[in-house]
C-alpha cells in the first residue's frame, strides 16, 4: 500500500515499540494469569492493546474478568469487585472503584492505567445481560478482520485526535476506538476511508456483516458486525462527522504533517480575555454549580439539556442566544451562554388568540381587560394581541431567579442547583478553573480552518 511520506514520519512516532508491546502483553498476561487462579473467572485482554492497534505512548490496558451467566448482577458486582481487589492488591496497586453500568476496579501498576472489568461469559453479544459483555466480542471480531490494516487504524487514531474528533465520550461525541477500526476495514484503509468520508452524507448506514435489523437516526450508523441492534457510531455527533469530512477533504488535497499534530494552545489571560470580549461587543454569561457525584456519561448529557432548557426560556424572553456550551469540572460545572442583548424592554408584545376561535378570544378579552397593560386588547390582523409588562428586563436577573426551576433541567443538575448556582456576567466571567475552557468557546474554528491559519494556507 503506498503512503504519503508524511504518513511514514508518523507512524515512526506513534507505532509502538517492540519493548513497549512486549512489556504491555507480558502485563497484561500476568493479571490474566492472577485472575484465573483464582477459579473464579477466565479472564482476557480487551481493547486497542490486544487489538496491536494502540498509539505509542498510550498505558491503558483493560483486563475483563468473564463470570458464568447465571450468577445475578449482585453476586456479578459482589464477586468482581472482590476478585479485582484481590487482583490489583496482588500486584501492590494503587487503585480505587469506578462507576460505569456496574462498579469496575481503576489500579496502576508499574505506570499503566489499568482497569478491572466483571463481566458475564455469555455466548454471543446477542445474548448479553449488561453492555460490557459486548466488548469480548469486539476484540474477537477485530482480531480475526484486522488483517494488515493495524498501521491505517494508527494513522486515523492519530488524525482524528490531532483533529479533536477522537472519543466517543459525551463531551467529544466523537470516534470511538473500535468505530475506527471498523470503519478502516470496511472501507479497506486510511485513505479509502478518507475519500469516502469527503463524500459523507447524514444518514450514511454501514453494515458489515449486513445483519442489521434496526433503524437508527443517528448521522453515521455502523451496524455492529457482532450486534445487529447497535449502531457503533451512536455517539458520534453531526458536527462532529463532518468536521472528520472536512479534515478528510483538506488532507486529501494537500497532504500534510500538519494534519497529524495539535499543538498545544495555552488558554488565554484574564487581560487578552477582557479585550476579546470588548471587541466582540457581546454579553457572557456564566452558571456555575457543584459538581453532581455521577461519572461523565450521566451528567454531561444533563448539562447540556439544562443549558439548552435555559437557552429556550432566554429566547422566549427576546434575549437573542448567540452560542452556548457546557463543562463539567472536577468541583464545579459551568453553562456558558453568549447573548446578543442583555436588556430587553419593560413593554412586550403577547399575540392572542383569532377572533375566529371565539371561545379562546372571549377568554382572552376577559382576562387582560382586568390586567395593568400598556396597551389592549387589540385587534391586528384578525387576532387580539396585548401589550404587558415583562417580570425581567436584564437578562442576569432572569439567570438568578428560581424561575430557572421551570424548565427541563437535568435530575442531577436541578438537584445541585438547588443547593446554588452563581451567575457571573461579561470580564466577571473569567475563571482560571475553567479557563481552557472559555478560551475554547471564543476561539471556536473548525479543525481544518485551524490549520490552515496555522500553515498560512
């Protein structure tokens, strides 16, 4: 297969070493090993380690523990958690539980980051009774299709985070790992994938294995080769999918390093920050709240429906909603919203019923014709319409009120909310906890016009 030469430069950087391989499977041998003398479970390797498709450099490695199916999720949780202690305490790790579907056990042990998953031996993914049972099978189906495409998947890995479209956490909503791989041996390499990704439209439907028996909406559906009901690709967003398109067209036109690198952007200073804003001539606002005590994927989700709830209550009060983002902190969550107009007048408009639907417009009349108006009922095109006073003018004042509660906020984030929230406004808003953040959502650009500022091209 020919490569650019740049492709060759960076596979020499990321393609794990021999030392780095041998070191990572002898580990990863040692803690299967520990694990099934223990007769309680057989165990495997899983993930981009066992797949030989992981990115130098990268020191997580995933152990599952495969229990027999007929134990109940209790004794699963029980029985795992106890095994994976005894495992990482075995080896003198540091480790501690995390939260996914079921409790898992996180240890280090000689510098990787290493995670202890129970999960059920079941037959086929068909037949899984929790969604970690999958993963197995997902390292079986690559493992057996792989073939000679291990170098391509570290090439789009490598692209795809340098574009910051890899990840298919909540905050990301990017490519998966496993997506990746998929999607090289489907279209058979880095750059058939990429020719075909230029021409991407929503809704483009791959299935491998042409198994599917679901319809999905999402942008990109990847029919899971071990799982016909699953779409691989769930996560991945549409902006996300065609900003992969746009890296894709732009590298194909003029390969380049470039498009393999991110360098680090230090966020801004409070000064540059301040100057920015002036010049912008906008208004920004800040929520900010304790962090809920749930993992990423159950309280991002949340943030950004609180934030699109408030986005809808500030629209319906006329402040106009330029742009809006969330972030989820280790203490504390922020809802950014960036307004056209802070203040609106005391007098609004409120459109009434037709005259035609009689019923509704007698009630109408009877109503506002005892009310403190400014003007009206009248009636304007053949409908009544009222000028009232508005209970808020500024919009900071509607962010602080309890009115917030009256929206769709996320359980989680209406529960720590009501505990407070704090609300800051313009150069207030800066804040060195979130502020990569901030400086992310003001220097907003896509992946590819990123780099072609960078080049000057």
């Amino acid at each position: 297969m020919t490569r650019y030469p740049c492709e060759e430069e960076v596979l020499k950087q990321i393609r794990p070493t021999p030392e780095e391989r041998t070191y990572i499977r002898t580990m990863g041998k040692r803690l299967i090993e520990a694990v099934e003398r223990s007769g309680m479970a057989k165990a495997m390797m899983v993930g981009s380690v066992a797949r030989d498709t992981f990115v130098r450099g990268d020191r997580d490695l995933d152990i599952f523990m495969l229990f027999d199916p007929s134990l109940s999720r209790e004794e699963l949780q029980e029985q795992g958690l106890a095994l994976a202690h005894r495992v990482a305490e075995e080896f003198g790790a540091t480790w501690r539980e995390k939260y996914a579907e079921h409790p898992y056990v996180n240890a280090t042990i000689n510098s990787l980051d290493i995670d202890l998953v129970p999960c059920y031996a079941v037959e086929s993914a068909t037949k899984i009774k929790s969604a970690v049972d999958r993963t197995p099978f997902h390292t079986r189906y690559i493992l057996s299709h792989i073939g000679d495409y291990a170098d391509d998947v570290l090439l789009l890995k490598q692209f795809a985070k340098a574009g910051g479209v890899y990840g298919s956490d909540h905050m990301t909503e990017g490519f998966s790992g496993y997506l990746c791989e998929l999607l090289t041996i489907y279209y058979g390499g880095f750059h058939p994938l990429l020719e075909a990704a230029a021409r991407w439209r929503p809704g483009e439907v791959i299935d491998i294995e042409k198994h599917g028996t679901k319809e999905f909406e999402d942008p990109l559906v990847v029919i899971d080769p071990v799982d016909p009901e699953r779409n691989v690709a769930a996560a991945l967003s549409l902006s996300r999918m065609f900003e992969f398109a746009e890296l894709a067209r732009g590298y194909l036109a003029e390969p380049s390093i470039e498009f393999f690198c991110r360098p680090d952007s230090p966020p801004l200073t409070r000064e540059v920050f301040t100057r920015l804003l002036a010049a912008r001539g906008t208004h920004l606002f800040t929520l900010t709240f304790k962090t809920p005590d749930y993992t990423p994927d159950t309280v991002v989700p949340q943030l950004r429906k609180s934030a699109e709830s408030i986005r809808e209550l500030l629209e319906r009060s006329e402040f106009a909603v330029n742009r809006i983002d969330v972030c989820m902190g280790e203490e504390r969550c922020m809802l950014l919203f960036e307004l056209m107009n802070e203040t609106v007048p005391v007098m609004r408009r409120h459109i009434g019923p037709p005259l035609w639907s009689r019923g509704n417009a007698e009630k109408f009349l009877a109503k506002y014709v005892r009310e403190e108006v400014f003007a009206g009922p009248y009636v304007e095109e053949g409908r009544y319409v009222v000028e009232v006073p508005r209970t808020f003018t500024r919009a900071v004042d509607l962010l602080r009120s309890r009115t917030l509660f009256e929206v769709a906020l996320g359980k989680h984030v209406r529960r720590s909310m009501k505990q407070g929230w704090t609300v800051k406004v313009g150069v207030e808003c800066w804040d060195e906890e979130f502020a990569e953040f901030i400086s992310r959502f003001l220097a907003r650009s896509s992946p590819l016009a990123r780099i072609m500022r960078r080049t000057g091209k």
